[in-house]
C-alpha cells in the first residue's frame, strides 16, 4: 500500500511527527496574542522571530505615542515664549478648544433682511423709472427664494442666547481663567450657520493645559449659560 493508505493508529495518511516544521507537540510554543509560534531551532526561525517581535513592538509604541498620534491627525501646535534676548523658550502641555457663545448682537442681527427687489417705478441714479425685471413664474413682489432666514421663517432664539451682554462674557472669560487654569484665551465676532439658523455670536479660542478634558469646559459653559440642548466643542490641537 502507498504511504497515504498506510494506517496510523486507526487513522490513514501520513504521520505527521515524520514533519519536523509541522510537530509542535515536543516544541516550547511562544503565546502571543492570538499567534502561537514555535520556539526557533535555527537561525533562520530565530531572525524572522525577532522580525515579528520588532513589529509588534513598533505598533505599540506608535499606537501609545501621543506626539506620533497628534502627528498623524494634524492637530499639533507649538507655543513660544521669546524672551527681550532674543532666546526662544518652548510652552508644553497645552489644549486647545474652540467653542461658540452668544453676544449682544445675537438677538439684534441675527436675521438676514430680505433682498430688495426693484418695483416697477424703481429708478436708477436719477434716470427714468426702470421696469422690475423676474423671472417666469416668480411675482416682482415676492422676495428672492434664497431669503430663507426673513423673519418668522427660523425658530426663534432661546432664552440663553438672547440675554447675554459684553460684561457677562467678559466675566466668562475670567472664570476660563480661574476655574479651568487657562493660559490665555481670545474671542472673535462671527456669523454663521450650524444645526438651527443663522447667527451671529462670537468665537473662542482657549488654551488650557492638557489635563482639562472636554467635559470639564462643557461643565463650565453649561453652568454660565445655562443651554437646554447639546454644546458644540471643538478640539482645536495639543502642545505635547
């Protein structure tokens, strides 16, 4: 009979502890995470276990590297302190978020004012009455469609929005300060439009160190405010 119909302890094929490669049961295994690999005999199994080893072990320092992750997902920044000398002194240990508060122009210009469309007695620069030109099916007295925001056509402001003046963003300011240790902070007019309608309000930018997470900013901002609904933040960078 051939080698594979030979029978083998009531089994048939060949057997297997002829196999060197394949007869792990009298070798010392090596557990890895999910991989058992045998113990090398040779030089050549020692070089490609050790090849497997190193790029296990690069794969975790990448993946614990925070310096290599901000990296990778371009959210690094540097901060400097340049001295009178002229000697440049590095600032580490920073976050940056980016978060949006109303103003006292939130409530007073948030609503875009429909266009002006010419009437038919309409004139130009002192000539004679120029006729309201529109397009087929659109009445001259209709504003254009694209003045979605006239008033009445957006839900209205909320309380919290609505009643915020330049002195209480001002004392917001102080507490980012007191309360969450931030290093500094700046805030710009911008207008806008998120999930609701267009606004206008103002922008921050603060930086804190990097042991302040987000929920402590959005613990901060809810209790100055006091909004009903979900709080959008931004994280802008990290320093390492």
């Amino acid at each position: 009979m051939s080698e594979k119909n030979t029978p083998q302890d009531g089994k048939l094929g060949p057997d297997p502890s002829r196999y060197r490669f394949h007869n792990y049961e009298n070798r010392k295994v090596i557990n890895l995470p999910g991989v058992r690999l045998p113990y090398p005999k040779s030089w050549v199994e020692l070089c490609a276990l050790g090849l497997v080893l190193a790029l296990i072990a690069l794969l975790l320092v990448r993946v614990t590297d925070k310096d290599f992750l901000a990296s990778a997902s371009g959210r690094v920044f540097s901060i400097f302190e340049i001295a009178p000398d002229g000697s440049v002194q590095n600032i580490p240990g920073r976050t940056r978020y980016g978060f949006w508060t109303p103003g006292e122009n939130t409530v007073k210009k948030s609503v875009i004012p429909p266009p002006q469309v010419p009437t038919a007695n309409a004139t130009v620069s002192g000539n004679e009455p120029q006729a309201a030109t529109k397009e087929p099916g659109v009445s001259a007295a209709q504003p254009s469609p694209i003045a979605t925001s006239s008033p009445g056509s957006e839900p209205p402001l909320e309380d919290w929005e609505a009643n915020v003046t330049d002195e209480q963003l001002v004392e917001f300011g102080k507490k980012l300060k007191t309360v969450l240790g931030a290093t500094g902070y700046r805030r710009h007019e911008v207008v806008g439009q998120g999930r609701v309608k267009f606004k206008r309000g103002w922008w921050w930018v603060v930086t804190v160190p990097s042991s302040v997470k987000p929920g402590q900013v959005g613990a901060l901002y809810r209790d100055f405010f006091k909004p009903k609904k979900e709080i959008y933040l931004e994280s802008m960078g990290e320093a390492p």
